[in-house]
C-alpha cells in the first residue's frame, strides 16, 4: 500500500529510512527462521528491540560514569518498565529512529572524558533527524547554544566553530544517502527523450531527474 | 516540512485533525505515570538543589545540567503550540523525559535521605523513609508494567486478526482481503499471506486511503514502484473514489 507522501509528485517521505530496514530484513533471510511475512515483520522488530537496547545500554554506562550511578539506575528503570517506552522502542516509525539518534546524542554531550564530543553528539541528532524526522534535529539546540556560550565565555571561538562544523559535516554524510534515495524515486528514464541507450556503466552520468524540468 | 510549515490552505497537518492543547499532557500520563510528572519537575529541583540548597546534583557542571534537562521542555512546547498532535511525536523526546524523571527522582532521593539536623526530613526515621520510597516506586513500576501488559493483551487484536488467514489451505494467492471503516487498524500487508492482498471498499470514511504500488517492471531504472507517480494522490486528503475495488472482486471478506 503506497500513501500519497511516498508518491513522487510530493516525496514527503525518505526512501532512505526503508532502504536500510529493507538491507536488515534481507539479511534476515539468511536466519532459518525468517522466511514468511509474518516472520519478516517480526524479525525488524527484534532488531529495534535491539538497537534501542544497546543505545540505552550506551546511555546507562556514561551515566553511571559521568552523571551519578543513581541517576543512571533511575534512568533505567524508568525506560524498562515504562508503556511510553514498551511502544516507542520497537515501532517502525521515523520517530522512533529518531528517539534513537536522541539516546546516542545525549550518550555523545554527556560524555567528555577525553575532550568534548560535540561533533558527534551533533552527528547522532543529525542522523535521526535526516533518515528519521527532520524535526528531532531541535532536540540537538540546547547543547549547539551551550557550545556557542561556553566558546564565547573561554574565548575559544575556533575550536568550538571547528567542532560545531565537524559534526554538520558528520552529519551531511547521511544526508548524500537521503539524497541518493531520492534520486532513485524521481528518476525516469523511460521520460529521458534524449538519453542514448545506456550501458550499466555510463548509467550516473545520464540521470535525467524529470522532477527538476518537468 | 515545506508541506507542515508553509503548506496554506487546505494543506498542512491540521487537515488530518487537531487535539485540545492538554493532549500531551494526558497522553505522556498514561505512557510514563508518575515519572512524566517528576521530569516536568526537573528544572526546577535542579536550580532549586543547586541555588537554595547549595548543593551539586551530578559530576556535570549546573549549565551542563540544565542544558541536559532542557530538550524535554523545548519540545513538549513546540508541538503543544501545534493543533495537530499524535503520540508518536512524542517519541523523539522520551529518552530526554526519562532522564529528566532521573534527575528529580534523584535529587528529591538526596533530599529525603537527609541527615542534616536543618532540614526537617531528617526528624523522620530512615525505616518510615524507607517504606515510603519504596511503595512509591513498586507502585510507579507496577502501573506501568500494568499498563504495557494491558497494551499487549487489550490492544492486539489487529495483530492476530489475521492469524487464521495463514493457516494452510484458507487462502490462496491471489485472494483478497477487503478492509472498510476500520482500514487503519490493518497493521501491514506483512501479516496476510503471500500473494494476497489487501484492498479497500466504500465506508463512512470520506479521506484519501492509500493506493497501490505500480507493478509495471517498465524502463532501465531501479525500482519503478518508488518512482512512478500513482494515479489519484492529492495532498489535501479528498476522497479518491479510484482507491476503492469492486466488491463482485472478492473471494474472502472480513473486517467490512
């Protein structure tokens, strides 16, 4: 079933985000137990359980390090047993990939044994947003102003704009996916009236994105 | 979100219905109980420990703690100012208002353990203390476990509905599986079985219902479905009446 956000004439929706669960379920495949429907539907949800696990996993440790042991036990005890978290946690949503990118981005700002990571807690939140929902990408605001404040309190404008620039940078990488995956959805080569007959190789350069000219 | 933000009219998310400003509100009590109201309450523990009580809460520095408590309060006002909610908007922020529930929790902990003579928690005894911190908590614990149990054995019938349908010999390829008022509780085609197929008929719905993906296997690019344009899509959710299939077309009819 295709909603109209996925149809090309609007392409609200990233193909991006599909792309990468459609690699895990493929991989699935080679598990005895994942061959029906039903089971593929299963399997992803396994994997988010996972994921989510091990990112929450990550969170608790710099907690406990860097935060308190209390709070970090608090943390967790909140996040097992909590229906918010029962639903969030496994849902194939942008938003629930996004949740995902916000626990490692907090794991990234909270951890500064052996310097800051701003980059990539700016990373972290960047990858949500960009294959998940660009909207996440507020979440990172608050620790972009602590970056800027603290720089212009120590004086160290270079290092923090540097920081601030590598993690856009870090981040922009999984925009180029998002925008591959773009191109895959608006491209029409049986509209391309003055493509030669194309080989495999000589493919990329004869792109003829019609959502541009038409 | 050219399309959320500057969609005009007829467009943009409100088309898809909006919720009173407390929605949030009581749907983050149902999904974190008593922990949502504690994480509302981090900010103000954290300055209040920190400023009156003069005391550190963690090993991070105060403006580190009140930028790590602050994500929580940044979206829950964004999407409360927007007339068009769902729950899963929440979910970016959850892990900010589980730390948050951390943080109170912790600093009212650090609090109710007191010794000081100054302050009057310290008059109780630590077995009352005690008692109370842990009814508090087995009882926060509890009711959302409750909750989640609930969830999964209330909730699920979309689930399992269509668990008969894969039973060998009930369905063969090709069959279908027409869906009415209640579309939207179809969870995915990954729970009929292969080869069979879900589609729509006429309801008291009157919205846009998602089409079908293009088979036609046509010209040199990869994955035509993801890039042929579907016919009938708008995006001002108006009815399309090419979404709906012949009822004479069915084999097997439920959920109508």
């Amino acid at each position: 079933m295709q909603t109209w956000e996925y149809s090309p004439e609007y392409a609200i929706r990233s193909w991006a985000y599909v792309g990468i669960h459609a690699i895990v379920i493929k991989l699935g495949h080679l598990l005895p137990f994942v061959g029906s429907k039903n089971s593929e539907f299963y399997f992803l949800r396994i994997i988010f359980a996972f994921v989510c696990a091990v990112c929450e996993t990550r969170l608790y440790s710099v907690m406990t390090r860097l935060l308190n042991p209390r709070i970090a036990i608090i943390y967790l005890i909140v996040s097992v047993t909590s229906p918010g978290m029962f639903h969030a946690s496994v849902s194939y949503l942008p938003s629930t990939f996004a949740m995902y990118g916000t626990i490692l981005g907090l794991t990234a700002f909270m951890d500064w044994s052996g310097g800051l990571r701003t980059a990539q807690g700016i990373m972290w939140f960047g990858i949500g947003a960009v294959l998940g929902w660009p909207f996440a990408g507020v979440l990172v605001l608050p620790f972009v102003f602590e970056e800027v404040l603290l720089a212009s309190l120590t004086r160290q404008g270079i290092e923090s704009i540097w920081r601030l620039l590598d993690g856009t940078v870090r981040s922009l990488i999984a925009l180029v996916s998002d925008l591959l995956s773009y191109t895959v959805s608006h491209v029409d080569l049986t509209r391309c009236r003055h493509c030669k007959p194309l080989s495999i190789f000589s493919f990329t350069g004869n792109l003829y994105v019609y959502h541009g000219i038409s | 979100m050219m399309y959320n933000i500057f969609g005009g009219s007829n467009k943009g998310p409100d088309i898809y219905g909006t919720e009173p400003w407390d929605f949030y509100i009581r749907n983050l009590l149902i999904n974190f109980n008593v922990w949502f109201v504690l994480a509302l309450f981090a900010m103000p523990l954290l300055l209040l420990q920190h400023f009156v009580r003069g005391q550190t809460v963690s090993r991070q520095s105060i403006l580190r703690s009140i930028i790590l408590v602050s994500p929580l309060y940044l979206w829950l006002a964004i999407f409360t100012l927007q007339p068009h909610k769902e729950e899963r908007f929440m979910y970016p922020a959850y892990p900010a208002l589980a730390l948050n529930a951390a943080f109170s929790l912790h600093t009212l902990l650090s609090y109710i353990g007191s010794t000081n003579p100054k302050d009057l928690i310290s008059k109780v005894p630590g077995q009352v203390k005690f008692a109370f911190v842990m009814v508090f908590a087995i009882a926060a614990i509890d009711v959302g476990l409750l909750r989640s149990l609930g969830l999964a054995t209330a909730y699920s019938a979309p689930l399992s509905v269509y668990a008969p349908l894969r039973e060998p010999g009930v369905a063969r390829p090709g069959d279908t599986v027409c869906l009415a008022k209640e579309w939207y509780r179809f969870p995915s085609s990954y729970h009929l079985p292969s080869g069979m197929r879900a589609k729509f008929v006429k309801s008291a719905f009157t919205g846009l219902l998602p089409g079908e993906f293009s088979e036609a296997r046509v010209g040199f690019g990869f994955f035509p479905g993801a890039w042929l344009v579907p016919p009938g899509m708008n995006d001002e959710n108006m009815e399309d009446p090419g979404k709906y299939a012949s009822t004479i077309s069915f084999k097997i009819v439920g959920l109508c």
